[in-house]
C-alpha cells in the first residue's frame, strides 16, 4: 500500500461517519452540480452518515435548508468566480477544523485549491469529485500553475469521476496515481420512478390522442444538446411516419439566436413540435408519463464542454422511457447501447434512422423501457454514496420526497 494514500475502508455502518460537503451549486441554483451536492448528501444520511453542507447562500432566503435530513451551512457568495477563491481558502481552513471529520468533500473544482490547502489541518479522507467540463476549463496555463502550486491532486487525495470517459479524461490532463482515481455513476432518485397521474390523464390535458407517437426532450435549449440534429432527423423522416410524432421540447432557453433559428426552422417542418419551456420537476414527470421515447443528440462542444454522464437519460429511463442519445462524453454510461437505448454518432442521417426504427416498433421499445428501467433502477444515489464514502449499503432503495431534475 502506498504510504501517501488513506487505507481503504471497509463497509462500515453509516452511524458515526461524519462529512463535511463543500460546493459552490447547491439549491436554489439548478444544475448538475447541484444535484449530486444534494442527492449525495441525502443519500448519505439515509445510510445512516452525519453530513454537513456548506454552499453559497445567493442572497436569497434558505428557509427550505430547514427540511433536508442533512445540516446546511449558508456562506455570502454565488455561482463561483475567482474572486470568491480567498473567502473559499478561509471558509474551508475554519471548517474542517471545527469538527472531527472523517471525510471532506469538494463536489466541484472551485473548492479543490481550498480544500487542498487545508488537508493537512486533518486527518479526514479528502474526496474530490470531477464531473467533465472543468478539466478542460482548468488546462489554462495560469489555472494549472495554481494547481500545480497548490498541490491539489497531491498526496491523500481520492479523486471520483462521474463516469468512465470522465476518468479518462482527467487521466490524460493530468499526471495522477491511477489508484487514487475512481469512476462512479451517478444516481437517480427514486422520485423519478413514480407518476403522480394516469398516461391517459396527462395525454388529454395536452391534447395528445393516444394514437400519436411522442418524442420528449429534455435539456437546455443550447447548440451543444443537438436539438439542431433532432429537428433535422425529423425533417427527413417520410412524411406519414413524421406527421405521427409529437416532438415536446422541455427546457429553457439557452443561446438567443441560436433559440430563435431553432424555432424559425421548426416551423417549417411538418410535424407537432411544441417548445414547453422550463418545467416542474412533477410537470416533466408527467409529461415522461405520456410520452413513449425519449431523444437528445447532443455534439462535441469546440469550446471545451463536455457531457460527462447525462444523469436525464437516467430519469427518463426510471419514468419507464428507451433513448435515443449521441455517443459523446459519458453517455455510453447513461445509455446502453440495445440494452437502455439506441446509441448513435451525432449525425442527421443516424438520429433519422434511430427515430424511425425506435418509432415502428413497439416491440423494441418495450424491451429498452425494460432495459432502461432496470439500469436506472440499478443506479441509485444511495450506490453511489455507498461507494463513495465506504458505507455499508444492503442495495436497496429508499425512498425521498423530492428530487432536483436538471434542464440544462
């Protein structure tokens, strides 16, 4: 064993584990981020693990802190900027020193130069999580000379990566003992499985006959999603299969002009297509309910950004819907390929096909459902906090009364 790294933990019973969890997204803000912060934590304490949260307050009211099965700690701050990155180093110093943890968490880079700066303040294991677009964003020359003198990736940090290609990718940027790094999915809240309203019910409040075939999407409205290539797959779809499909756009809007192209052009295929904008979590649930597939093709992003899981593939799944996705990023393992979904590159011609094959055959899309259904029931987030913090975990579900989705 290498004597720089913690020794491994067995499974041990959550009571009497004490974490402390640091990001910089946390609700009211919604994002990926801020769903793992949350999620985790949650799934923590129902393993019985005492969890301390400390994010932004956004300068707005925290009363709804009051009802999470974990404490939160509110700082004066917001969505993270550089500089924020000196109250960070002295907020993490006070905190770690305040209490006898036995894990510190950073759910996100903002906190990986504070939290590595004050890992010798304690015994604790030092956990930080990597979720995909920030190793790209953290390759600037001065951003890694801040890390390289920081010391962040050094001796006793344990680094997680979302998913598989969000391990490689981090493996590539940078020089890290392989041992100290670790790919674990992420979770889907039990939430998503259930339906609030019958299909029929949701079907009639939107004017859906149920002899019409709907596609859903949900996903920021932005070029790298792909909605672009969706709208296009249909355009060349035959004109009696195209005119039989309901195409419902859930999200909000992201790059204005590139919003309004999209509109400009779906007017002018025949077919149903409805923008329904940002949504309710309960809203998106039902609307999962009415549909029969699920579709978002997103791109690589020349920018940098990258999709590193697709954690909405798996709440479609658990709402009982098959996929049809890109093979970009980490969703290779959100969705698997003729298990979960029909994996395809992320061109017009492909996601064409995809849609036809997915549309004419009910047969296929019972047997994905069930294959979806079954890996989204398979990753839970009380797994993955398992996983993460070494608690002993009997591989059933709990279940919670909320769950934050993601738009973007």
């Amino acid at each position: 064993m290498r004597a720089d790294l913690p020794p491994r933990r067995r499974p041990i019973e959550g009571a009497g584990l004490n974490i402390l969890l640091l990001t910089s997204e946390f609700a009211p803000a919604m994002g990926g981020i801020g769903t793992y912060a949350r999620e985790i934590a949650a799934a923590a304490s129902r393993l019985g693990a005492k969890v301390t949260v400390v994010a932004p307050d956004y300068a707005r009211p925290t009363h709804d802190d009051r009802s999470l099965p974990f404490e939160v700690v509110r700082f004066r701050g917001g969505l993270h900027s550089m500089r924020g990155l000196p109250r960070k180093i002295m907020l993490t110093r006070r905190g770690v020193r305040s209490d006898r943890y036995d894990v510190v968490h950073a759910a996100d880079w903002p906190f990986f130069i504070p939290l590595a700066l004050s890992r010798w303040r304690t015994p604790a294991r030092v956990l930080m999580t990597v979720h995909g677009t920030e190793i790209n964003e953290t390759q600037t020359p001065l951003k890694r000379m801040a890390i390289r003198g920081a010391g962040v990736f050094g001796p006793r940090t344990e680094v997680v990566a979302n998913s598989r290609f969000t391990e490689t990718l981090f493996r590539e940027r940078f020089a890290v003992d392989p041992a100290r790094i670790s790919a674990i999915n992420l979770g889907v809240s039990e939430f998503w499985f259930g339906a609030q309203r019958k299909r029929r019910e949701i079907r009639l409040a939107h004017r859906l006959p149920e002899d019409r075939l709907v596609m859903a999407t949900v996903a920021r409205i932005t070029r790298r999603k792909g909605h672009h290539l969706t709208l296009a797959a249909l355009s060349q779809l035959p004109d009696n299969l195209r005119q039989r499909i309901t195409w419902l756009v859930i999200g909000p809007d992201g790059e204005a002009d590139y919003v309004g192209e999209l509109r400009k052009a779906a007017s002018q295929v025949a077919c149903d297509i409805r923008f329904l904008g940002p949504q309710t979590n309960e809203a998106i649930r039902d609307l999962y309910a009415a549909s029969d597939f699920f579709c978002l093709t997103g791109l690589p992003d020349t920018s940098g950004r990258v999709e590193g899981f697709g954690l909405v593939y798996l709440e479609a799944g658990a709402a009982g819907l098959p996929s049809i996705a890109t093979d970009i990023g980490g969703v290779p393992d959100a969705v698997l390929a003729d298990e979960t979904g029909i994996l395809v590159p992320p061109s017009v011609e492909s996601i064409s096909q995809a849609i036809a094959e997915m549309a004419a055959d009910r047969g296929l899309r019972a047997i994905l459902a069930a294959g979806a259904s079954a890996h989204a029931r398979a990753l839970s987030w009380e797994r993955c906090a398992a996983t993460t913090y070494g608690l002993a975990y009997s591989g059933k579900r709990t279940s919670a009364d909320r769950s934050i989705g993601i738009t973007a």
